[in-house]
C-alpha cells in the first residue's frame, strides 16, 4: 500500500493575480544576504559602499538569463513542443555554472569600466555567491528538484533529518516512480555552508588577491562533482556524459593552474587585506591619535 504524503506548497502566498513561489523567493532571499554581506566587505576594503549596488543591477539579471539559457541548452527537448515554457522560470531550471558564466563576464566589464580590481571584487564576492547558492538549493527542496536516487524512509531517518525533509522527499520521479529519494539538494547546501565558513576563514590568511575566488570555484566544483554524480535530473552531454561533472572538472584543474601562473609570474603581487582604508588599521589609529596631540601642544 502506497503511503499519503501532501508534498509542501511551491507557492509561498498569493496577492490576487500574483503568486509567489518559494523557488523564486528563497533565491532572492539569498540575493539579498549576499549583497548585505558584500557591501558590508566592500567598505572594509576601501571600495564606495554603492559598488555592489551598482554592479547587481546588471550582473542579477544577466545571470538569471545565462543561468536559464544554460539550463534549456541541455534540455531542448523539454521545450521544443512548447518554447514560451522556457520563460517558466518559477518551475526550476536555473543552472548555477550558466549563471556564474554570466555573472563573471559582468563583472569583468563593470570592474574595467570603474577601474577596480577584478579580482578583489570577486574575491569579496565568493563567500556572498556561495551563501546564496546554499540558500536557493532550498527553494529546488520546495519544487522537489534536484534530488538523487531512491532510498528508503529508514535511510532518511538515520540521517538524523526533520519530519518536514522526509516527507518532502517522498516524489513521484517519471523513471522510478512514487518513493523516497536522496536529499542531494541537502548535501550541496551544506557543503556550501561549509565553504563559506572556510571564505571567510581565508580573509583572514590574506592570500594573495584572486585566491579567495579561486578557492570557492575549487570547493564548489569538487562537492559538485561528487554530488552531481548521485542526482538523477542531470543535464548530459550525449548520452553519457554529465555537463556539471565536466565542468566541475575543468573548473578545479583551471582554478589550480592560474593560481599557480599567477603566482610565478607575479600577477598576484597585492593582497587581500592590502588597501585597506587607513582609519581601519590599528597602526594608523595611533598615529592620528599623536598627531592630534601635538597639534594641541
């Protein structure tokens, strides 16, 4: 006998004709927790508070675009019969690797144009992209998406896992039918939890600029490699390969060698906690305070 499970709503509330989904709602909320906690860096590291301001403005929509695009490339047979579902953002289908795509080259134009760092500004970046990723995984759980092979409800509950998680994981999944299945979005999100505590650790080493990004492309395309590899909604490269291991793999091995290149060759001279405004160092502190002193003397 097949049990009676009421998945949660995908719909966070309805205003009249508008409806919120939580898929939507949650990834803006991880927007948002990113742009606060960027501009809040982006101060300590003596860049004008409106910077990310300004560079959201282009980079979120651009983003959301890519990311979209990307997803509908690998899977045009979906909408082939039905093209205006491919504006059916609120349903799923945003793929991070096409967002960053996006996101990066905007960057790149927008740090050209003020004439700041690229890589500082990536680097305050990453452990802002990172948490939001973590937080929109949670808006895949609301559409029952991304989630792995089948499993028993046993499995689940010696995980440890709430009630809510559980029961939610309970999908009717076109190939294996109504079961339990792996949380993987769970997985992902906490590994990215992980790794945004350890961004925020290596601020502290102060590597050298750049290196804070290139350690969240490496954290994150080696979870998602391992991850991608339990999922069941991959998008393929032909019949066999899977698009996110691939580009994780290219991603690491890319990340490594640049780091690398850069170091050799001198390309990573400055780094991360250099120009830091004066008035936020300690030994600057006290000199003003001296010469504040003799002024009055």
């Amino acid at each position: 006998m097949e049990e009676t499970i009421q998945p949660l709503s995908r719909i966070a509330l309805e205003l009249g004709p508008i409806t919120v989904y939580w898929y939507g709602l949650l990834i803006g909320l991880g927007v948002v927790i990113g742009y606060i906690l960027a501009t809040r860096e982006t101060e300590r590291r003596g860049l004008p508070k409106d910077t990310f301001a300004d560079l959201l403005i282009w980079a979120l929509p651009i983003a959301i675009i890519s990311a979209r695009l990307y997803y509908v490339i690998f899977r045009w047979e979906h909408y082939a019969d039905n093209p205006i579902k491919v504006f059916a953002i609120w349903e799923g289908g945003l793929a991070i690797h096409g967002g960053l795509i996006g996101g990066v080259v905007t960057a790149y134009i927008f740090a050209k144009k003020r004439g700041i760092s690229l890589w500082k500004l990536l680097d305050i970046a990453a452990p802002s992209i990172i948490i939001a990723q973590a937080i929109g995984r949670w808006g895949n759980f609301m559409n029952q998406e991304v989630y792995g092979g089948p499993v028993t409800r046993e499995f689940l509950e010696r995980l440890m896992l709430p009630e809510f998680i559980i029961n939610q994981m309970y999908i009717n999944d076109p190939q294996f039918g109504l079961s339990y299945y792996q949380p993987t979005f769970l997985y992902e999100s906490v590994w990215n939890i992980l790794g945004f505590v350890l961004l925020l650790w290596l601020r502290r080493v102060n590597l050298k600029q750049g290196e804070i990004f290139l350690s969240y492309v490496i954290w994150y395309s080696v979870g998602r490699f391992f991850i991608e590899g339990m999922r069941l909604d991959n998008l393929m490269i032909g019949d066999i390969l899977r698009a996110a291991q691939i580009v994780s793999i290219l991603l690491i091995v890319g990340a490594i060698i640049l780091w690398i290149y850069r170091r050799k060759t001198g390309l990573a001279a400055r780094n991360y906690l250099d120009d830091e405004p004066a008035a936020q160092t300690p030994s600057s502190h006290t000199k003003s305070k001296k010469t504040k002193k003799k002024k009055k003397k």
